[in-house]
C-alpha cells in the first residue's frame, strides 16, 4: 500500500501522515525531510543556493525514488503535486488524498509552526491569507486530481482516514 497525502502547507500532512503510518505499521516518509537527507542541504539552503527551480527538480527526483518504496505513507510538500507531471506519478502509483482545511486554519498553522518555509517568510496574518488564497487558485486543479478529497476538517480522525482509503482501495 502506497499513500500519499496532499496539500497546501499547514494542512496538517506530516501530523496526520505519521498517525495513520502508525496505525497501519507502515513507515511515514515526508518528502521534504527525505531530500534534505537526500542532498545533504536543508529546503531554505537549496530554495536560497539553487532557487525555486532547483529545489522542484530535487523534489521530483525525490518523489520518483520514494514511489519504488513499497507500504509507505508520504507526505509530499505543498508544492509537489503543481510541478512537470508528479501527480499523475502519484496517481500512478497509489492514492492519493487531498487534504483542503479552510484558508483561515492553514494561516493560523503557518503562523505557529517553526518549520522554515521560505516561500512565506516575513508574512502578516493578512498578507498570509492573501498569498494563500491566490495561491490555491492556481494549485487546486492539480490537488483535485487526487483520489479522496477531506475538506475543511480541522483535527482529522486518523481511523476516519483510514476507512476512506480502504472503501477506496475495495472499489480499485
Ligand atoms: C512548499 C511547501 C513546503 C516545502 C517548500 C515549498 C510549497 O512543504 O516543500 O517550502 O511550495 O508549498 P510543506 O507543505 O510540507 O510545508
């Protein structure tokens, strides 16, 4: 079984990732993590050496090698699905499933996390809700692609998810 969890930055991929990699005793990659061990350079460091196009090249490299794994659950970063033909890979390869919180939860997530982001460094709440507004726009296209849609959930039911994918993998 191959998962793969989808979604705007702050929307909750690695938290909800590793709880139902748990569940299922399978391992939880985050793809981020997995290039940074990868390349040996943190996702600010090669967004600031190689710029954003670098950075899209390493994370579809990425993502071919961590869809050779067998029985993982990956969280892909924000971007992943909107870049050369990755979802379709994805969709290739396993399932896929969106996860679309409201515009006001990912911005509260973001303001928290520590996690370095650099596309929205330096943002206000506002400027953050603006940038993430225009930005899904052009990003929900390809994050519909996937094959189960959760939306505006805040605090997802691990289990919950995890009878979606199985409904889903029956009807497959
Ligand atoms: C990005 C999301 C980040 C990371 C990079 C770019 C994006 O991952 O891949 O900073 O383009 O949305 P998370 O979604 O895990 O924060």
């Amino acid at each position: 079984m191959r998962i793969y969890l989808i979604g705007y930055m702050g929307c909750g991929k690695s938290t909800i990732g590793r709880k139902i990699a748990d569940l299922l005793k399978i391992s939880f990659v985050d793809l981020d993590k997995y290039i940074e061990e990868r390349y040996f350079k943190s996702v600010p460091a090669i967004f600031a050496e190689e710029g954003e196009k670098g950075f899209r090249e390493k994370e579809r490299s990425s993502l071919f090698e961590v869809s050779q794994f067998e029985d993982v659950v990956v969280g892909t970063g924000g971007g992943a699905p909107c870049f050369f033909d990755n979802m379709q890979v994805m969709n290739n390869n396993g399932i896929t499933v969106y996860i679309a919180p409201d515009t006001d939860i990912l911005a509260t997530r973001l303001l928290k996390s520590k996690t370095e982001r650099p596309l929205i460094v330096g943002k206000s709440r506002e400027e953050l809700i603006a940038f993430i507004n225009d930005a899904l726009l052009k990003r929900a296209p390809f994050y519909e692609k996937s094959k189960i849609i959760i939306r505006g959930e805040n605090n997802l039911d691990p289990q919950h998810l995890i009878d979606m994918i199985c409904q889903f993998e029956s009807k497959d």
